[in-house]
C-alpha cells in the first residue's frame, strides 16, 4: 500500500492547538492505517490505497476543517517526491552549510506560475534566497526562518498567489524513506 505524508498548515501555530494523538486519530477516522506524526507542527505519515495527492488533500481538508473547525491547508507527497525533494541540490553545498543558514522547503498544491520566481526574487530581503523546483519552493535563509522578514508575515503566500507550508530540511529528511 502506498506511503504518503501529509504536510499540514496551521497546526500548533496561531492559537490552533492539536493534540498528536488527535491528529492521528482523525486519520485514522479517514481509513488511513498506520498513521504517525513527526514533531508537533502538522507533519503526518500514513498508508492510504489512494494515489491521487489532489483526491487526498480534499479528503484531509474536508475531514479537518469539519473536525477541527477551521482549514487546514494540505499538501501531500509520495515517498518517492519525498526521496526527490531531499535529494535536489537548489543552492551550493557551502551556502547550505554556512554558519547561521538554514534551508527550508515550501510546499505547494501545484507548481507555480513562471512569474512566481521574478515576485520571490523583488521581495524585499537581503538574507533570503529563493529556488522553485517543481510544487516546491527552497527557501535558503541566512538569518534563519526567525530572522527571515519575509516568513513572519504573509509576503511569501502573496508573492506565490496560493496557500503554503514550510519545514526545515532537517524535517523533510526525516520524513523521507531511506
């Protein structure tokens, strides 16, 4: 049967708190079988014969929004898209690695638009670097995602025109089947 994780925005932020055992559990009420959560922010792995990410972000959305009482945004992957986000290479190696930096992976529903990259690169930072790859964006952040001006608002989301989600790499590696 097929892996999935789902990748789950506006869990544990903005007042909206969800218990792991919950989240499990309202997948588990989806027909979902072995179900687990890594870290508290939304990340949820499980098995599901379903192979459509579109038919299960609807499903999951639908589920939570009813469950929990607000949306959900989510956005799904295989762990073969999983194995490939980890394994693309969107900025040099020293970069990634330079004291201070981290990388982060966006999550979208579809690839974005060809202006998108052009609306990422006027956004005003000079500690952010941008590369989309598909439905994701890297983000290289060379103040951390604290120290980044463009992620503790919403001029990503609005630069992009759609809802996103954002972990670390460190995150999505350990996600990713070995």
């Amino acid at each position: 049967m097929p892996r999935h994780t789902a990748f789950l925005r506006a869990i544990n932020v903005g007042g909206h708190t969800v218990k792991m055992d919950r989240l499990r559990a309202l997948f588990e009420e989806m027909g979902f079988t072995n179900v687990a959560t890594l870290i508290a922010s939304g990340n949820v792995i499980f098995d599901s014969p379903a192979r459509n990410a579109g038919t299960l972000e609807k499903t999951i959305e639908e589920h939570l929004r009813k469950s929990l009482g607000y949306d959900v945004a989510t956005f799904i992957r295989s762990a073969a898209e999983l194995a490939a986000i980890v394994n693309h290479q969107p900025f040099p190696v020293a970069d990634i690695d330079a004291e201070g930096t981290s990388l982060h992976v966006m999550f979208l529903h579809h690839p974005p638009a060809g202006e998108v990259q052009e609306k990422l690169s006027a956004l005003p930072s000079d500690v952010d670097e941008f590369h989309v790859h598909g439905r994701e964006i890297y983000s290289l952040c060379r103040a951390g995602l604290s120290g980044s001006p463009l992620f503790s608002g919403t001029s990503v989301d609005r630069a992009i025109g759609a809802p996103t989600t954002a972990r670390n790499i460190t995150t999505v590696r350990k996600l990713s089947p070995r």
